[in-house]
C-alpha cells in the first residue's frame, strides 16, 4: 500500500498551489463581488496546462488522471473555489466525451476545448427534475437526420459562455424501462433557437459562471448524440461516477484553506493578554479541523485513484463527495467562529470560503442522494472494505 503522491504528482500539486496563491487573490474579491470572470485568468491556466488534466495528449489534453484533478482541483479550491470552480470546469463534459464519443466528436470537441479555447457544459437539471435525473423532460424528437430539441436547463455551469452544451434529452418517452427513455446529445451552443439567462445572486461561487438554458426548436444532427439511443441515463451515472470523485475535492479544498486561515488568525489574535491559538479549547477545535480534513483527503483521494485504476465503486464515489462536501461546510463554519466578528465582514477571505462551501453539498449529486446510494449498494453487497 502506498499512501504518498508520486514525484509528477507532487510537482503537479505545487505548480497548482503556485498558480491559485500567485494570481487568484489579486482578484477573488472583485470577482466574487461582481459576480465576473477573469477571462485573462482562464487563458493563463490554459496556457499552463490546468484546462483538461484529464483529456488525452492526443487531442492536447495532459494525459493524467481523475486523482491529479482531484489534487489540482483541491489546491484551487483551497485558494478561491469560484475562481477554481470557473477553471477547473472549462472542459465540463468532455467526461462523457472522452467515455462514449466517437472518434470524429473526440476530435471535434475535446481538441477544441485543449487548443481552441473552447468552453463546455453538462446541461441535466431542470426546473422539475434535479435530483430525481429520469424526470428530465426536454424533448429531442427525430427531424431530417438529426432532431429537434425543445425544454429548459437550470443552474448550468458555463450556460451563459459554453461553446457546446452536452444534454440529457428526452428520445424515447415510449420506451418500457424509465432508465431507457433518454439520450445524450451534444448541442453546439451558436445553434439558432437557444437562449441563455445568467443566473445572479448566487450564495456562493460568485465567480463561476451559471444560467439558464433554453432550447426553442433547436436543430441538432444526429451524429452530435453520444452513445447510443435511450442509453443516457446509463451514459450520465458513469460520468457523475468520474466527476464526482473531483467534485468531492473540492470539499478538501475548501477544509484545508479554511484550516489554514483559522490557523493564521488564531496565531496572531491575541485575546485575554494571549494568542487565541494558545487555549487549549482552541487547540482541540484546530485538531478535530485538521483530522476531518484529512480523513476527507484520504477518502477523495481513494475514490478518484480507484476510478484511475478502472475500478468503479459508486459507494465509495458517494462516500468521498458526501463527506468531504459536508466537511468543507462544517470546517469552515469553525474557522469563521474563530475568527469572531472579523469573519463576519468582506475585508476577511474566510467568510466568502464559508458561503462558496455550501456547493459541494447541493450540486453533481445533493448530498441526500449519496446516502441513498451509499445505502442501495450496502444493501446489496456491493461495497468492498
Ligand atoms: C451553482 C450551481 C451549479 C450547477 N451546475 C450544474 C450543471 O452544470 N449542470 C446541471 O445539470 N446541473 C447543475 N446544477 C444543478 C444541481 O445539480 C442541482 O441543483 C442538484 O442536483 C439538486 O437538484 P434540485 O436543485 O432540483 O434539488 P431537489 O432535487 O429539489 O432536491 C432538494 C433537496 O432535497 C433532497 N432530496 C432529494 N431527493 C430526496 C429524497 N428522495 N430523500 C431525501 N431527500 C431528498 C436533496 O438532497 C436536496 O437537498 C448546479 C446547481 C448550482 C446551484
């Protein structure tokens, strides 16, 4: 058993942590603040290879795996998650591409997210199906060799500058199996009849970009579906199967930076004539914020080093991003309780670390729905310990 990062790892862990420390909190809170993106911030990580870790060498990706964008992702979460949320999901659904694409739309699109700065988005949720997935009710129907979509997406990441949405679609209402009703089809996002809102005033990830996504008879060809017909609800439980093992990262992220904040603070902080860092009740908080983090590294880190290996368990997927998100949610609320009134204003990072955490919990599966299948699997005997 080998519990260390390799070499490249370790190199890839600290040119993350280099970049998200040198160039995020110059601008983190206007950003945050005006709800903006740094666009000369996305191009400085595409140059230096942050945008599509995971996609293959061949179409200019890096060739690594789910475990080293768990390490990237958490090391810019750990600086600002709006600005490394913004980052890190520039290639979102070139997951799905990557798993079920044909040659020709590997080439197509994950080569024009790697060299053309391309943007893309996973569009599922709608105004009534979030987490029940086989509710979702945006209609693609055949129309001279492709088809025709009508519906509506909600909270999409990168809805309001995506170059290519990748859909759930309904195709199949008729179909005997409700699992066997969807398919996933790629809706390239300068096709006549979308109309995106952006959504404003989010609690947190004030710097990621999400809207609104709406489809008025929206003319798709059919070689843009990935995978097979009525097969997309199967396509999109693998993808959260891979996603969520970065997702669940993020939790980490936040952990450490909180952690690392309350730290700072608490050293420096002197309250009754001695720095707060000294109590010993302050101590004991400190430990248990540094012991849940780690347990929540180990257990993210398990996760997407398994995926990497080929071995795909759902549990132990939903463990990570269950946990670690409800991790990042409680360490942080301690670290803004440690820092007294200044947590409570703008001028100190860890109240914006406090609001973006709540995410984690909510999005790429809510936390409810992880139980639920780390339960279905226990049930069934399928978790290995
Ligand atoms: C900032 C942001 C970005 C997002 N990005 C994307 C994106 O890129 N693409 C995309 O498709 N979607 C995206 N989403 C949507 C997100 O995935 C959904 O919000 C999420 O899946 C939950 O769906 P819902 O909001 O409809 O909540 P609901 O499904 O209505 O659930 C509400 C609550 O009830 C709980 N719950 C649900 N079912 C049960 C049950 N059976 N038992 C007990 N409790 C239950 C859930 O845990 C949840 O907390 C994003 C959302 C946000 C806020």
């Amino acid at each position: 058993m080998e519990f260390g990062l390799s070499d490249i790892q370790l190199d890839i862990k600290r040119a993350a942590r280099e970049f998200a420390e040198g160039e995020f909190l110059k601008v983190a809170r206007e950003c945050d603040r005006a709800e903006k993106i740094d666009m000369g911030l996305l191009q400085k990580a595409r140059e230096l290879g942050f945008v599509g870790i995971f996609i293959d060498e061949k179409y200019g990706g890096m060739g690594m795996g789910f475990l080293e964008t768990a390490i990237v992702m958490e090391e810019f979460w750990r600086v600002d998650p709006g600005i490394g949320s913004q980052i890190m999901c520039l290639p979102f659904g070139s997951e799905m591409i990557m798993l079920f694409g044909t040659e020709d739309q590997k080439e197509r699109y994950l080569t024009s997210i790697c060299r053309e700065g391309k943007i893309g988005a996973v569009a599922v949720t709608e105004p009534d199906a979030g987490s029940d997935v086989l509710n979702v009710s945006t209609r693609a129907v055949r129309k001279d060799d492709g088809y025709c979509i009508n519906g509506s997406k909600m909270f999409i990441s990168n809805g309001d500058i995506a170059d290519f949405f990748v859909t759930l679609c309904l195709t199949n209402p008729d179909a005997a199996l409700k699992t066997g009703r969807h398919s996933v089809i790629v809706v390239d996002g300068n096709s006549p009849g979308i109309e995106r809102n952006k959504i404003c005033g989010k609690l947190g990830i004030r710097a990621h970009d999400t809207a609104e996504i709406t489809f008025n008879n929206v003319w798709v060809p059919e070689q843009n579906r990935i995978g097979q017909e009525g097969k997309g609800f199967e396509c999109f439980m693998a993808f959260f199967n891979r996603s969520r093992a970065y997702i669940a990262a993020q939790g980490v992220g936040i952990a450490q930076g909180a952690l690392e904040l309350a730290l700072r603070h608490t050293k420096n902080r002197k309250v009754f004539g001695k720095p707060l860092a000294s109590s010993e009740i302050v101590q004991v908080t400190l430990a248990e914020m540094a012991t849940l983090t780690e347990a929540a590294r180990n257990l993210t880190y398990k996760a997407a080093w398994k995926v990497d290996k080929g071995t795909i368990e759902p549990a132990l997927i939903s463990m990570a991003k269950w946990y670690a998100g409800e991790v990042g949610v409680r360490v942080v609320d301690e670290a803004l309780q440690l820092h007294g009134g200044y947590g409570y204003i703008d001028e100190y990072d860890i109240g914006r670390l406090y609001r973006d955490a709540k995410i984690v919990e909510i999005y790429e599966g809510a936390k409810a729905i992880e139980k639920l299948i780390i339960g279905r699997h226990l049930v069934k005997g399928q978790v290995s310990f």
